[in-house]
C-alpha cells in the first residue's frame, strides 16, 4: 500500500513535470514576456466564511483588473501541498508610466557628466575592503526628472520592460493593492489588501525574489541581484568589505539602503570609540600594581587591621577590610584618570559621529534622488487605514478637496486611552525594578551571612563578595523581567497606535517609535540608573541605617566604590541583549524556513516554483526595520550614558555590529520574503531620539564620574586632606572610612556575636567620630566633597557642551560639492526640460495657423529658462 502511494504520488509530480516546459523558477508569466511584480495566495478551505471570501477575491480581482493590472491563477493542483492557489499580477507599461506620474518617480533623462570626486590617496591602502565597480554601482548615474506621460520622449527609454526597476514596479503595484476597493460590507466601501489579509481571504502578498540566493538564474533576462548580494554581502566571510549600497537600494528599495548605510556608518564610526576605551582598560591593567586604595586595603597591616561593621542586621558578622582585597583591585580597572578623560572623548565623539552622518546622509539624498522628497510625503503616504476608518470628510485648505478626517473629540478620547496605557506600562516597569531593588536587599543580607560562615567559599570569597554576587544574581533576574516586558509591551504598543489612526504611514512610524523607545529607555535603563545614582547613596550609618518599606536595609558600595557594580549590571544586560537578539534574528527564521529550504533543495526547478520558495520564507513586515533601528538606538544608549564605567562597551559594540550587519543582510537575503520597496530620505525621527541621547548622556557620565566612581573623593583627600608629600595617596582609606561604636548598636542592629571582643567597627562614609561633639554627624569634608562634585559636574558639562556646539557649528550638515552638485543638477535638468519644451514650441509653431499666440508662448518659455539660469 506505501509503495503504491509512492508509486502515485511519483505519476503525479511526473504529470505536472512534463505539462511545464517553462522553469517554474521563472519569474515571468507563462508566456516568459510578462514579468511577475506581485503574488497574492489564498487557501480555498470549505468554512463558514468560504462564500464571503469568495465573493470578496472575485469583487478585488475584478477591480485590479479594471485598474489595468494582468493577472494569472496557478491552481492548487500545481502547488506543491496540493492546497494553495497563486495570483500572479503583472503592471503593464500604461499603468507603470500612469502610477508613476502620480508617485512622483524620478526616472533618467540624461547621463550625468558632473565630473566625480577627487580620488582618494587612501584608495590604495583600502584597496582589499573595496568591492567589484559592477557591484558597487550597478547602474550609471543620471540626471533625472518625475515622470509625466505626456513627456515619455524626454526619458532614456530604451527598453519598456526594464526601463521601471522591478523595486519600482513593486511599489507601484503595492500602491494600487492597498487602495483597490473588495466591497462594501455592514454599510462601509472596505478596500485594501491589508484588510483582505487580516480577515484571511488572501494568507500572503509579496514581490518575487530574482533567483535563488546560492545560484543564479537561468533566465538570461534576469539580473540575478540577489545572488550578488548574497555572494558580496550576505557572507560572514566578507565582514571586511565595503556594502554595495548602491545595489541594496536598487534592490530593496532607499528606506531599507538607508538604514543599512546608516548602520555600517555607525559601525565605522565605533572602531574610532574602541580603540580609544581598549586604550583606556589597558592604562588600567598596566596600573593596577600601582593604585594605593588597593594596596592598602590588600596589605594585612592595614586592610587586615581595620574591622568593618556588619554588612546585615543580626546575623551577619564584623569582617576584615582586606577580604575585599580582590574586588579593590579589578574595580581600578574601569575607576581611574583615564574614566574621566574616555567620558570627555565620548562626548565629543558623540557629536562627531551624529554631525558626520548628517553629511553622509546629505550625500546619500543626492545619489539617490530623494533632495525634493519631503514635498512629496504628505501627499503619497496617506494610510488606507485612516481613509477606511474616517467617515467624515472636509475640505482640504491647500488641494481644496474633500478629505476624510477625524473629528477632535475622537482624537483626545484616542489619545487619552492610549497615554493612560503607556503610563501604566511605565509604572509596571517601575514597579518591577523596585521588586527587584526588594530582592536585591533581600538577598544581600542571605549572601553575607552565607559567605562569612560557609567555609566552602573562602577560596573565592575574596573576589566574588556579596556586594558582587547581589548584583549579578540581580541583573541576570532583572534581564529576563526586561525580555518578557519587552514581549509583551510590543503588542500592546502596536494595538494603541492602530487604535490612535495616525494620518500619514510617517505619522503611524513617528508615533510607533516614541512609545515603543519610552518604553525600552525606562525598561532597559533604569536598573542602571539605579545602580549607578541610587545604590549606596542612601544606606544611613550604623545604628541609624536607612530601610525600604522598614523592612529591607538599604544596601553599601563596596569599599573601593560602586562602579565595578555598575559594569558588572551594564555588562549583563548589554551583553545578553546582544547575545538574545542574534540568536532571535538569526537561529529562529532559519528554523523557521528549515522545511522550506529543504524542499527548495531536493525538488526539480519546475516542480517548486519561485512563487512558492518564497511563500515558504518569513515575512519581513512593515515594522522589520522599526526593531533593527530600535536595537542599534538601544545599544547606542548604552556606550554613551553609562560609558564612564566601561570603556570596553564601545569595543563590544563594535564586535556586535560587524556581526550584526552580516545577520541583516544574511536574513534579509535568504530567509525572508523581498520587502515591498519604501521611499525615505533620512532615518526619520531616531536621529532626534540619537541627539537626545547624546545630550543626555553628557549629564550621566558627568554625575557617574562624580557619585558613583571614587575619583572625586581621592582627588579632594589629594590636595587637600594628605598628610604624606612622598605618596600623597597614602592612607586615603583609613581616611574615607568613620569609625562607630559598637556599644552605640541598637539592638536591632547589633551582631548575635562578637567572639573577638571588637570596640570599635568601621564603614565608608565621612562622619565624626563618636568622642567628637558633633557626633555622627557629617563632618567638613563630605561638605568638601560634595562641593567639589557638584563644580565638577558644572565644568564638566559645561567644557563638553561648548566643544560639541563648537564642533556641530564648525562642520556643515551638507558638504559643499554636494551642495554645488545639487544645484548644478537643478540648473541641468530644467534647462533640459525647457529646451524641451521649445522643441514642442516649434512644432506647433510649423504646424499651427495662429503664430501670434505661439511665439509669444515662444518668447515666454525663453525668458522662463534665463530666470532659472540666473537662479
């Protein structure tokens, strides 16, 4: 019976082999003329909603074709599961030039003969990063004009059926998808592909690959782009080498080129960061030996002497300062001169890199044609949703047209809901933080009973302290609370803006981004935030310690300060997030796709058709790159606002993004359906979220160098308090430690034991001692300290905001070549288009009777042409 089966289902794909004489792996009609530049499927399942969707595939089907549209159903049969039918849709030459005229697509004219850019002395030396010229640029540069049809003579038209990119040509068919009316149901015109897909009448709509990723296509007519950017970008071996922007964005479109120029821009710009941060660690390692707090603190006669106070009430025990000797010491790793400087260089770098991307960004506009873009946004990128979901209508004061709006009431009660649900997410954030601040001094008090009395831990007691064991324990918990917010949060982010009805798709993106980057900030940042300027700011002293919900003990800073905690959190999570987003962007599609690539592999071309590899990939979605920008911004908050306690998260990033564009454009090219191509002339509204960040981040290093390393402390006990002129260093912490009275303990407070008889124990704070008359209390130098804190945040902040205005003024947003090119290529393109237009003049002159009329039109257009010449 098996072998029958076999033996049938080998007569089936025999049958379907010999009825295809055209590879399936073709991109074209059955006729091999007409290209495919969309395919929508459906399953034909015999429910309760059969008929509806029926009769709403038919309805939208019928209205394509009425739009011009050429369409061609592969029937179930002919699929591979015997379950799916494949809607084939080609734009035939009178709708392209039609659509894109009212898509304002710019199209060549004429070569551009601007002569290029000076070559580069470097070119040379970076001669082995450089890709192939064919890959690089895959097209010549032209001048270029929006399309008019009644124009069409005017356009480099050599071949109609490749002169419309088949980018080009998946936007236009996209625009006319998402606004082709299906119905009208329950009283409302329903309309757009987006609706159909929702409510399961089509289960998929996307533009064609050209090929398969590992070989190319055997169609002569097809450009096979995708295999080149597999085989010169997609390739982890190739992380060295340039990206070919150029064939990106002819690929998939400017808003995807964009982001990637954007990301390999950043990436280049970081190595500059990491050379300098590796710098800074390795003046740390080579003066560890060096740091007198921890030599004293590890020397038996000083740090072995001095007996510090309990780390918990009742059951935990004195202890000697010099247990902590190890933690001292790899805590000067990252908590020394040269902290200070790398968080100056951050600043300024910071402002580097946003005003050069700015010129990066300015060149790419020019390239790619978007100068004139931002005047067509408002028209092109009205959302179907909004026009489906607004009713009522009222006339535009610009267009003077009829247009849907909605009215202000639904917008404040839209707009409250959604505030009201953003601001409780928030305070679930909050509130979780504070659970884990909870646990955090609930299992400090568990750590330092269990480490002081348990012999088994004596060997490594001395690194791993209960200070540094909280801490990881807590960021590790902390970082899994973030992954299942983050879970969450995105779904519900989405459904508030869906429900707000923005405008315009940018309006919908803009609105997207800020909820979903408070959101991440508050959830990503604020155990930093916590351990960085709240954790041993507010711990009391002993006899008067400060508790949260009086009950848990505030917790300390470890004795050589709080910074080795504060790398140890930023560690954690920045390293875990970064491990967690590959392993999410690149191990899950390629499971997911398994199945589908292993049918890919073992059947006849023209068995498993293009249509279907590509229904089996992933799909990239609108929102695909609103996470990668969202994980890059995220990641960039790290190495600037905590950057003065780890000057190796520049380094880390650096190793992340060399990695992390390969896995973009590894999954972006084999594992994911193509995107429809999308416009867009900047990174939109991150790069105001970046230049807040970077304001921002001057602010917290500032404080993190004041608070939370001990630099201040150490440099105020320097030149004011030392007593040594040989080592002025030398007895800084038996100064920076007050002594307390054990017979002051309350009961509360005070050890169960205290088998060695101590006096007197010690703790990190500047108070008088208790024979003073201002017992306890803070004594002038903390007021010193303090002072000297708050001035150095002034100067500081000061100092870096002045040099970054100063850099930001010194450097223009826009070069001046390109500047020059723009406007020369202005001047260019509209003399071409006025001489064309007195071409057309003198036709009509030779063939019209009324020659009047004619010449002063004539005449006109002439003087038209000097005023832009002039201009």
């Amino acid at each position: 019976q098996q072998s029958g089966r076999k033996y049938n289902l080998f007569l089936k794909r025999r049958l379907r082999i010999d009825k295809r004489h055209q590879s399936k792996d073709s991109i074209f009609f059955r006729d091999g003329v007409r290209r495919i530049d969309f395919v929508l499927s459906y399953v034909d399942d015999l429910n309760k909603e059969w008929e509806k969707k029926l009769e709403r595939r038919k309805e939208f089907e019928r209205n394509l074709q009425k739009a011009g549209l050429e369409l061609e159903t592969e029937d179930k049969k002919e699929s591979e599961d015997g379950k799916i039918f494949f809607v084939k849709i080609h734009a035939p030459w009178e709708v392209l030039i039609t659509y894109a005229e009212v898509l304002n697509i710019k199209v060549p004219i004429k070569e551009n003969d601007i002569p290029s850019m000076v070559e580069n002395p470097l070119d040379c030396v970076l001669f082995p990063l450089r890709l192939p010229e064919k890959v690089m640029h895959p097209e010549p540069d032209y001048f270029t004009a929006p399309f008019s049809k009644d124009k069409q003579e005017l356009y480099l038209i050599n071949d109609e059926s490749t002169f419309f990119s088949p980018s080009m040509r998946n936007r236009i068919v996209n625009y006319i998808l998402t606004r082709c009316p299906y119905g009208t149901e329950e009283g409302k015109k329903k309309f757009g592909i987006k609706r159909l897909l929702n409510n399961g009448t089509y289960t998929a709509a996307y533009p064609l690959h050209d090929c398969q990723y590992w070989k190319k296509a055997n169609d002569p007519n097809c450009d096979s782009e995708r295999y080149t950017l597999y085989m010169e970008w997609a390739r982890f071996l190739r992380f060295y080498k340039e990206q070919p922007l150029d064939l990106i964005r002819k690929y998939y479109g400017e808003k995807i080129g964009i982001y990637f120029a954007w990301l390999g821009f950043y990436t280049e710009m970081l190595f500059l960061a990491a050379v300098v941060g590796l710098i800074c660690f390795l003046y740390g390692l080579f003066t560890m030996d060096e740091n007198m707090s921890s030599k004293e603190i590890c020397d038996p006669e000083i740090g072995g002497e001095i007996i510090m106070c309990p780390l918990c009430d009742r059951e935990c025990e004195y202890w000697r300062l010099n247990t902590t000797c190890e933690s001292s010491q790899y805590s000067h790793l990252f908590d020394n001169v040269a902290t200070l400087f790398f968080a100056i260089f951050m600043g300024i770098w910071v402002t580097l890199f946003l005003e050069f991307w700015k010129r990066r960004q300015a060149r790419l506009k020019y390239q790619w044609d978007l100068v004139d873009f931002e005047e067509e946004q408002q028209q092109l990128q009205l959302r179907p949703e909004y026009e489906a979901k607004c009713t009522q209508k009222k006339r535009n004061p610009v267009t003077q047209e009829m247009e849907p709006y909605l009215p202000l009431t639904s917008q404040a009660v839209r707009f409250c809901v959604s505030g009201a649900t953003v601001l409780f997410w928030v305070s679930l954030i909050i509130a979780s933080m504070i659970a884990v601040i909870v646990y955090r001094l609930a299992v400090y008090a568990a750590f330092a009973s269990l480490m002081e009395n348990t012999q088994t831990l004596q060997p490594i007691s001395g690194l791993l302290t209960p200070q540094l064991a909280t801490s990881v324990t807590a960021s590790c918990l902390n970082f899994v609370i973030i992954m299942i917010l983050n879970f969450l949060y995105e779904r519900i982010a989405i459904w508030i803006t869906d429900m707000e009805i923005p405008r315009t798709h940018m309006e919908y993106e803009n609105r997207l981004t800020m909820k979903m980057f408070l959101f991440q900030f508050v959830n990503y940042y604020s155990s930093c935030f916590y351990v960085a300027f709240f954790k041993g700011k507010f711990v009391g002293y002993p006899g008067a310690y400060t508790y949260m919900f009086n009950r848990w003990r505030n917790e300390e800073c470890d004795p050589a300060g709080c910074l080795i905690e504060l790398t140890t959190q930023l560690t954690i999570v920045m390293a875990g997030k970064q491990i967690w987003g590959n392993i999410q962007e690149a191990i899950v599609p390629w499971i997911c796709n398994w199945w589908g690539r292993r049918k890919a592999r073992n059947n006849p071309e023209n068995l498993y058709s293009r249509w279907e590899q590509d229904h089996d990939l992933q799909t990239f979605g609108a929102l695909g790159l609103f996470y990668e920008y969202l994980e890059m911004v995220i990641q960039f908050g790290f190495i600037t606002l905590f950057v003065a306690s780890f000057p190796l998260a520049p380094l880390l990033a650096l190793m992340n993004n060399i990695l992390e564009i390969r896995v973009d454009s590894w999954k972006l090219t084999t594992q994911y359906r193509r995107p429809v191509a999308a416009k867009a002339h900047s990174i939109g509204v991150w790069q105001e979220i970046l230049n807040g960040m970077a304001i921002l981040s001057v602010v917290t290093n500032a404080f993190i160098v004041a608070f939370t390393s001990d630099m201040i402390p150490r440099l105020v006990y320097y030149y004011a308090y030392s007593e040594n002129e040989d080592s002025p260093m030398s007895g800084y912490i038996n100064n920076s430690l007050s002594v307390f009275l054990i017979s002051d303990f309350p009961e509360r407070n005070e050890p169960k034991e205290n088998p060695e008889n101590f006096v007197i124990c010690r703790y990190r704070d500047y108070r008088y001692p208790p024979d003073h008359e201002r017992k306890y209390l803070h004594s002038m130098q903390f007021w010193h300290i303090l002072a000297a804190k708050l001035a150095f945040i002034i100067i500081m902040e000061h100092v870096v905001f002045i040099v970054k205005f100063f850099v930001a003024w010194m450097i223009p947003d826009v070069p001046a070549d390109v500047k020059a090119k723009i406007k020369r290529e202005k001047y260019l393109t509209q003399k071409i288009l006025h001489e064309y237009e007195l071409e057309k003049l003198k036709e009509r002159l030779q063939c019209q009777g009324d020659k009047q009329a004619t010449e002063k039109e004539f005449i006109a257009t002439e003087g038209r042409m000097e005023l832009s010449r002039a201009m």
